[in-house]
C-alpha cells in the first residue's frame, strides 16, 4: 500500500507535468476588435507598469493588475493577472507549481527580452511568446527564441 502523502505528491506532479511552459495558447485571433483588450490595458498602464523586472519572479508578492480579452482562443474569454515592463507585456496565463511562472508576452517594439538566469522564451506569432520561469532554475536554462 502506497502512503498517502506519496499518492498525493504523485498525483501534483503529473498535474503539473501536464501544463507545460511553452504550450501554444490555442489559436490566434484576428479581426478588427482581437487586440482591444490589449490595447485599453496598456492605454490605462503604459509599457512600464512594473519598473522592476524582478516582478517577473514575484507575481504573488505584487499588487495585481488584470487584463481580459487576450486574442488567443483559449485565453479570450479569462481573466490574468498581468504587467508591463521595458515595452512588454507579460501575462500570467499559465501559472506553474509554486513560484514557476509562466504565459504569453506581447513584444511589439523590440525583438529582446531581459536577461534572466532560468527566463526562457519562444515565438507563437505576431509579436508573441510564450513565456516561462521556473522558480528554481538550479542553472536550468529555457529555451531563448526570437521570431
């Protein structure tokens, strides 16, 4: 018989190996109103929501701002926490386990994103990415590929 707390454990990671990082959001919206919920977040926020990009590992520690409307089938109709920083829009739309971050980020303005031990990203089209950050990189090193 398998004790519980190791049933238990068993089960987390499989739920959370299901989810990974770089998973495509569906498939990309377009049409005249897919980019308005984009557009009024960083009409109300600016490019540079958050001045620190730590925020990026400390996305419970923040006071959250939110963004809907986001033009990917999956995410069009949620709610996600979300920041700007440096020109980019980071969206939390895939949470990981603990502190692994992770979701999409628009980068319209500029082909790089900061350099970060364990920040790995990769393009999904149109100026966006898929994003993560394990909290404990360990020297891990994710992918880095611009469009």
């Amino acid at each position: 018989m398998i004790p519980r707390c190791v049933a238990i454990f068993a089960i987390a990671i499989l739920m959370v190996g299901c989810n990974r990082w770089d998973s495509k959001p569906g498939h990309y919206l377009r049409g005249t109103n897919a980019m308005a919920g984009v557009s009024t977040f960083i009409v109300t926020y600016g490019w540079n929501s958050s001045t620190n990009v730590e925020d990026l590992w400390h996305w419970d520690n923040l006071h959250p701002l939110y963004i809907q409307g986001v033009p990917w089938s999956r995410l069009e109709s949620q709610q996600f926490p979300a920041l700007t920083h440096d020109g980019i829009l980071y969206v939390l739309s895939n949470p990981g386990w603990h502190g692994d971050y992770g979701g999409v980020a628009y980068n319209p303005q500029t082909n790089r994103f900061p350099k970060l031990d364990g920040f790995g990203f990769k393009p999904v089209g149109d100026h966006w990415y898929v994003w993560g950050m394990p909290e404990l990189s360990g020297g891990m090193n994710l992918p880095q590929i611009y469009e």
